[in-house]
C-alpha cells in the first residue's frame, strides 16, 4: 500500500498585517510638566496664605475678624487702656492727630495717594508715625533716610538684636522674638548716620520731633499670627505708647485730596501735586532739622517758589544703587527656582533607563591580540608594574581555581599549597609567584608572566601529557 502525498496547502488570501505601531508614551511628556505645574501650584498657595496682598480690603482692619484683619489687636489696645480711633479718610486721620499725642498706624501704605502720602513726614512733635512694609515711593515721599534692602520669601521670627546690635527701641527690646523680619531696611548710599534697627533691619527707628518706625512684616498685627513669639507684645508696644491710636484703615486706592475752604464745616487741604505737602507746623519739616534727611541743608518752608532748592537737593542727594537682583520681585527669582528644579527632574526623568539593553552590531571588530597589545602599551607608557601584576596573577587564579575546583574564598596558603604539590616546588615560592608583591622593573614583570603562564600550563595539563617545565 502506497501512501500518498497530502495536497499542497491553498495560499491565504488574508491581506497582510500591517506592523504593530509603536505605542506612543504620552506620560514620558505629561508627568514632568504635571510635577511641576503641582509644585509651582503648591508654592504659590503657600505663599499667598502666608502673606496676603495688602491692597486686599480688610487687610489689618481693625473692625476684621478674618486671618488678615486687626481685630484681635484693637481689642488688645482697649484691653491696656488705649483708644483705637479708626479713620477711613486720609485727611481726617492727619488732622486728629492734632488734638493730642497719639500714634498713627498705616497698616497699608501703598494705598495712600500720591499727592497726600508727603504729609505723613509732616506731623506735629510728639507723635509717632508707623508703617508697615512701605515702598520705595512711600519712603522717597515721606523723606526718610531708608531703602529697601534685601527681601525674604516668608517671615522669619528673630530676636531684636539677632544682627548682634543692640536694639535701641524699648518696645521692641520687651518683646523679645516677633516676627518682623521679611522686608528688610539699609540706609542709602552715602548716608553717614547709622540708622536705628532692630531684628536684623526689619524695623527701624527715627526718632525726630514726630518718631517714625518702619517696619517690614504685617504679621505682628495680624489676627492669625498676634499669638505667635512676642508679636502682641511688639504690636501693643509700638502703637499703645501714647494711649490713643488713630488707625487709618482705607478699603482701597485713597482717592485724590478733596480741596476744600474750611468755611464749609469741610477741612481745608493745599497740598502740591507729586507728594510735597504743606501740613502740620507750616515749615515742610515736620520739625525735623534741614528739611529732608537729618543734618541736612534744605530750608523748604512749604513756598511753591522753593521748588527749585528741592529739585537742586533731589539731585544732590547720592544716586542708589540698582543691582539686577533688586530690579526683580522676589517671586520672579523664586519662579527661576521652580523652573530649574522642574528641569533638573525631567533630566533625571529622561536618563533613566526603561527597557532592557538592546545588542547592537559593533561597528567593527577588533582581534584579541590588538586589544591585549593595547592595554599593555597603556599599562607600560603609565609604568603601572602593580596593577598588570595584579591583573596577571587573577587572571592565573581564575584558571587554576577552576582547575583544582577551589572555591572563590579558598584561602591563599591553601591554594599555594595545592599548585606547589601539582609543581613540585615549595609552598612558599607558590606563594610568592600567586600573592607576591609589585614588580620592581619590566624584566621582573616579564619573568612574572612566563613563570605564570608555565604554573597554568602544569596545573592544567593532563598527567599523561609532559610540559615544558617537565622537559626542562
């Protein structure tokens, strides 16, 4: 019976499948932009609940009760017997001030309007002025010997003579540690008095004919931090030392002064537009001497026809400094942070491997011969006798322990020991050749390797099978 061949298979008529396409990781781009837009999220909220915007309405109010406002710190004025008199227009502020000692409290100074905000350098003798984190403008306007120096990321609480000065405010020196350290203050260039600070340049004190003390944190004053360190303390001290408070408490951007005659029951008020205003004593200095900075040479009476001698003292005055760090927000450097940290992990990111290593085809191929004779013309133009030897003699070991079945922690007398019965030399010299020391000199080296290759070649050799140390 014969068998028959089966029927050749009918060709498919499937059409072909295309290559499987390669699936696109999206994640490789979305999770280090997600990461990062997460971080710089979580950055700002934190910073926003940290420090508020001051031009907020209700910041350090004292009839709000949120985290932001000043309530808690008016009820502990009237708590020591200090009245807290809350004025919502510039002027009336300015002018209850004058029906006795008092202090007035700007806790936002940047809402102030231009043509009014000059006036705060002018108070009667016996006041006190506080503000909280002026600008620049504020401080150019109100005349007083300050700049802006250096500004940190969050308010930090220090004692008041952390800088290892002593704090000349009493208030301040009572407190103790408070939180008043975020924006910090230098007098300007050229100034030879040395200003009045306290925690390391977050406070200062000018003590003229009215006191001015600036400060550069709102968190003493704040209801949800009064609590913390000796912020009550320091709050109550600087605003409850006249036993009268006037808190000018504006609910946004103060309008233009309103110019009135005074004959009207309105109060009348003439002040120059750009910030130089007449108020108070009627000589533009507030009792200061000199006009503007402390020992200086202006004799503005208030006489717009003096305009030219503040203009001439304007220029005088020695320029600032600006450096590129100091012409940028403090967010703007944080930002640059952010960024380069976002950057640094995608490039983490992206370095690592994700799948196995794939062989490649080397793109030409070397003997084994030329590679040896390479590394050995390295090892002798760098005179490494030591480490060729060492190389020489594991390499020696490796052979002989597979030979001998030795285990990679045998010990080196037990191996000498070993070779020198398959040798027929002592164990001494075996061990001298396996474990000796550095080669002194090439020839050493030289003769290290041939005694080598001749103890492998008689270890390895079949018994029956004579080598050259056995012909010799």
């Amino acid at each position: 019976m014969t068998a028959t061949a089966a029927p050749p298979a009918a060709p498919s008529t499937a059409p072909p499948q295309p290559p499987p396409r390669r699936r696109r990781r999206w994640h490789r781009l979305v999770i280090p932009f997600a990461l990062a837009a997460a971080l710089l999220t979580i950055t700002v909220v934190t910073h926003a609940v940290d420090q508020p915007d001051t031009t907020e309405r209700g910041y350090l109010s004292p009839v709000a009760t949120n985290d932001d406002g000043g309530s808690r710190l008016a009820e502990a004025l009237r708590g020591q017997g200090v009245t807290v008199q809350r004025e919502t227009d510039t002027l009336r502020a300015l002018l209850a001030l004058d029906t006795g000692p008092a202090t007035l409290f700007v806790p936002a100074p940047e809402l102030l309007h231009p043509d009014t905000v000059g006036a705060l350098g002018d108070l009667p003798p016996g006041r006190r002025l506080v503000l909280v984190d002026p600008s620049l403008r504020v401080l150019e306007a109100v005349a007083l010997p300050v700049v802006r120096a250096d500004r940190r990321w969050a308010t930090r609480a220090v004692a008041p003579d952390a800088d290892g000065v002593s704090c000349p405010l009493p208030e301040a020196a009572r407190a103790g540690t408070a939180a008043a350290q975020l924006q910090r203050y230098a007098p300007p260039a050229g100034f030879a008095t040395t200003l009045r600070t306290c925690y390391s340049g977050g406070l200062v004190h000018l003590p003229w004919a009215a006191d001015v003390v600036v400060i550069g944190a709102g968190d003493p004053f704040r209801n949800d931090r009064i609590g913390e360190w000796g912020n009550q303390a320091l709050a109550t001290g600087l605003l409850g030392g006249h036993g009268r408070v006037v808190w000018l408490d504006l609910d946004g951007p103060a309008p233009p002064p309103h110019f009135g005659t005074g004959s009207n029951g309105e109060p009348a008020w003439s002040p120059t537009p750009g910030g130089s205003t007449t108020y108070g004593s009627g000589d533009g200095n507030g009792g200061r001497p000199g006009g503007g900075y402390p020992g200086g040479s202006g004799d503005s009476d208030g006489d717009p026809s003096d305009g030219g001698d503040q203009e001439q003292e304007q220029a005088q005055r020695p320029d600032r400094q600006n450096p590129l760090w100091a012409a940028f927000p403090a967010w703007f450097w944080a930002l640059l942070v952010q960024l380069a940290l976002a950057a640094l992990l995608v490039v983490l990111w992206r370095a690592r491997r994700l799948g196995p290593p794939v062989a490649e085809p080397l793109p030409v191929r070397v003997r084994a011969a030329e590679t040896v004779l390479g590394r050995a013309r390295l090892y002798q133009r760098a005179r490494a006798r030591g480490p060729a030897a060492d190389t020489l003699r594991a390499a020696a070991l490796d052979r002989l322990a597979a030979r001998l079945n030795l285990p990679a922690t045998t010990p080196p007398t037990e191996v000498a020991a070993l070779v020198a019965a398959r040798t027929g030399g002592t164990t001494d010299e075996a061990h001298e050749l396996l474990y000796g020391g550095e080669p002194s000199s090439d020839a050493e080296l030289l003769a290290l390797a041939r005694s080598l290759d001749r103890v492998t070649r008689t270890v390895a050799a079949p018994p029956d099978h004579p080598t050259e140390g056995d012909l010799r």
